[in-house]
C-alpha cells in the first residue's frame, strides 16, 4: 500500500494519471519522487510553483476534462442508488450524483461512463485508475481514509446497518441482534456489514451462520427462497428491496431495534488530489446549499438571472463566483441544478418513491435539526 501511495505520487509529480498499481516501480522510484521534494528546500519559491502546476496538470481532474467523460463506479444493483436498466443506464440517488459531477467539470450531466461494481472490486477500481470517484452506497471508515488508501467527500446520505427477516419466519416480534442465535444471516462480501454483523453477534454472545455473496442480488435472491434467514445491509438497501421486491406470500421485517452501526455514505476517490477532491466535494455541497435556499432545477433560471442572496449568486457563476479558480466553469453549479436538480430534488427523485423520508432523520437539512450541512460559497 505504501508502494501504491508512492507512486500515485510520482505520478502526480511526472503530470501522469495512474493507471496501474502493477506498473513494477520499485524503491528507488519512491526515492526519486522524495527526492525531488527534497530539492524544493533549495529554492522554494520556484519549486513550489512547480510543484502547484504539476499537481493540477496531474489532478484527476485534467484527466476527466481531457477525455471528455467521467469515469464513475457505482453499485448497479443499490435499489434508490444505482440500478442498471436494460439499455444499460443507471437510475438513482448516487447515478445522479456522479451525473451531477460531470455538469460541474464538463459541463453536462450526460458525460458520464458508469461502471457497475461489486463491494469487493470498488476500491482497487479506483486505485487501478478504472474509475475516477465512486458513488456506491460507500461508507467513510476510518481504514479506507487510510489505510485503503482513498479520501472521502461530503457524506450525501446518513445511513446505519439493520436487519431483516419473514415475519412468518417468527421474526415479526424480533427486534434485534439478540434475537437471531442459530439464524442463516446473509450479507455481500468486502463491507462494513460483513463485519459489523460478526462484532454485534460477538457482542451479543450468540452465535450466527453469517454466509457472504457476492452482490447483493444474489443476497436477496437466497433469502427469496429461503436460503437465508435474515438478510441485513444498509438500512436504506433493505426498504429499498422490500419495496421492490417482497414476493406477494411473504411479510418482511426490519427489525426496529436496528441500527447497529453508522453508515455515512458518500463519495471518495484516491487519496492527496486536491483539485478533483475539490471539485466533487463541491459539487455535493452545491446541491445541499441550492436546496438549503429553495433553488431547485424547477427555478433556478429565475434564480440565475435575479439571484435571492448574494450567496446563490456567487454559486450560480455571477458577481463573484469561485468556481474559475477550482478549475471549473463560472457556470458549473448552475450547470449541476439546472440539468440534476438540488439535493432535495434528486433525493425525492429516487429516494421518496420507496419510502424512505428526511424529516427527523439525519438526511434533513441542518436547519430543519439534520445533518445535511455545506460550508458557506464564499
Ligand atoms: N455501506 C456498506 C455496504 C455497501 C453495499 O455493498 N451495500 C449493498 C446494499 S446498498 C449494495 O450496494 N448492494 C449492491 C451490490 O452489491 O451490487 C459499505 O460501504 O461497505
């Protein structure tokens, strides 16, 4: 891991995008790199302009504005968050999000090249180079800041882990962890579930058949026909393929006394690239101070052309606006409401529809006592 975050380094110094972490540099690549950094002691000024240029040259954000299109992983299979049609297009709360990334750097939310992941394959998809950012059901830890290797933006959707099982299984008066000893318990592979799961079984001291899959297709198809016993993921997941899924002879239910974890979701794309970090992340808070103000897609030319604060008028590219300096377009949050729509639109796009509300859940607005909280475009 070191190895790779060497040379993401290089990479960025030489103005290249890494493409492969199988690129067979060795130590003395890394030390080419600490070198030359090393060197900058000698003449600052010069070197550290050097240094500034280079690093926005190699930004992910270079590459996306060259190529033309974003590079965007998402789930395909998250019920509300990305879910592959049959023409191959995404529908949901994280396609719209990775739609809306591709207004703000390209200037249309159509330049968008989706790629379906499993949970097992997202990060090594970002650290390959396949992908540029992810928007798939992802939740910030710590070892994935880290240790993994990636950085994280704006959580877009507060999620926690719950359980649900038949009710005609004798789960319609369960309400947690406790009730479950002996249970098949089903969950996909490389998640936080997996491992939240086996710690509040631990805790718990009961003892559970935990069976992973590979996506949760295949998690929910086993528990369909009876394979499992209890599926648990995101509790957003779960009222997400109730919804849609719940055969007609069957009653599922989410245990009550569930979450057992924090699941902030969001997106996050390789670590140390401030540009592209910066533009993504704004992007995310662009959507949440829109709708903080009540500029949604519906009215946000009015807004443009007799912006309600001076606020909006900076975010939307007038008198003022910071975008230009991040590498953007004046217009490129403009171009993010106008073709994708505030949070609140693109929530209740997707997300409404099955149930799942914001009010007096972490995704309100702050001002209405949520989460869902930009710092000031200023
Ligand atoms: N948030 C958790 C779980 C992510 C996850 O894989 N969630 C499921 C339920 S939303 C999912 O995306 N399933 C779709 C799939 O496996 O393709 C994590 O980051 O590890």
């Amino acid at each position: 891991m070191q190895k790779h975050l060497l040379l993401r380094l290089l990479a960025v110094l030489l103005g290249f995008t890494l493409v492969a972490s199988a690129c067979g540099d060795d130590d003395s690549d890394s030390g080419e790199a600490a070198d030359s950094s090393s060197d900058s002691s000698d003449d600052s000024a010069d070197d550290s302009e050097d240094v500034v240029e280079a690093t926005q040259d190699g930004s992910v954000l270079a590459a996306v504005v060259a190529r033309g299109e974003l590079n965007c992983g998402v789930s395909g299979a998250g019920v509300g968050f990305s879910v592959t049609q049959p023409d191959g297009s995404q529908v949901g709360f994280d396609a719209d999000y990775c739609r809306a990334t591709a207004a703000a750097i390209l200037g249309d939310a159509d330049a968008v090249n989706f790629v379906p992941l499993t949970a097992a394959e997202r990060f090594t998809a970002v650290q390959t180079g396949q992908v540029d950012v992810l928007f798939r059901n992802t939740t910030w830890t710590q070892s994935r800041d880290t240790d993994v290797g990636m950085d994280f933006g704006p959580t877009t959707y507060f999620d926690g882990q719950q359980l649900m099982g038949r009710a005609g299984d004798g789960f319609s008066g369960a309400s947690g962890v406790a009730d479950i000893d002996g249970a098949v318990v089903c969950t996909n592979a490389g998640t936080t579930t997996e491992k939240n799961i086996a710690d509040a079984a631990d805790a718990e001291g009961i003892s559970i058949d935990l069976q992973t899959f590979e996506d949760f297709n295949q998690v929910t198809d086993a528990f369909i026909n009876g394979a499992c016993d209890i599926i648990t993921t995101d509790g957003s997941a779960l009222v997400g393929r109730k919804a849609e899924q719940q055969p007609a002879d069957q009653e599922w239910a989410i245990f009550p006394a569930t979450p057992i974890s924090k699941e902030p979701l969001g997106p996050t794309y390789g670590q140390n690239d401030s540009a592209f970090a910066d533009a993504v992340n704004w992007t995310v808070y662009a959507t949440m101070i829109a709708d903080e103000n009540g500029i949604n897609q519906a009215n946000v030319d009015g807004a443009v052309a007799n912006p309600p604060t001076a606020e909006i008028g900076r975010l939307l590219g007038g008198e003022g606006e910071l975008q230009s300096a991040m590498g953007l377009s004046a217009d490129a949050f403009y171009q993010v409401i106008s073709q994708v729509g505030n949070y609140s639109d693109i929530f209740d796009r997707h997300l409404t529809p099955l149930g799942i509300t914001r009010e007096g859940s972490a995704n309100a607005q702050w001002t209405d006592g949520g989460l869902i909280y930009a710092p000031p475009a200023r």
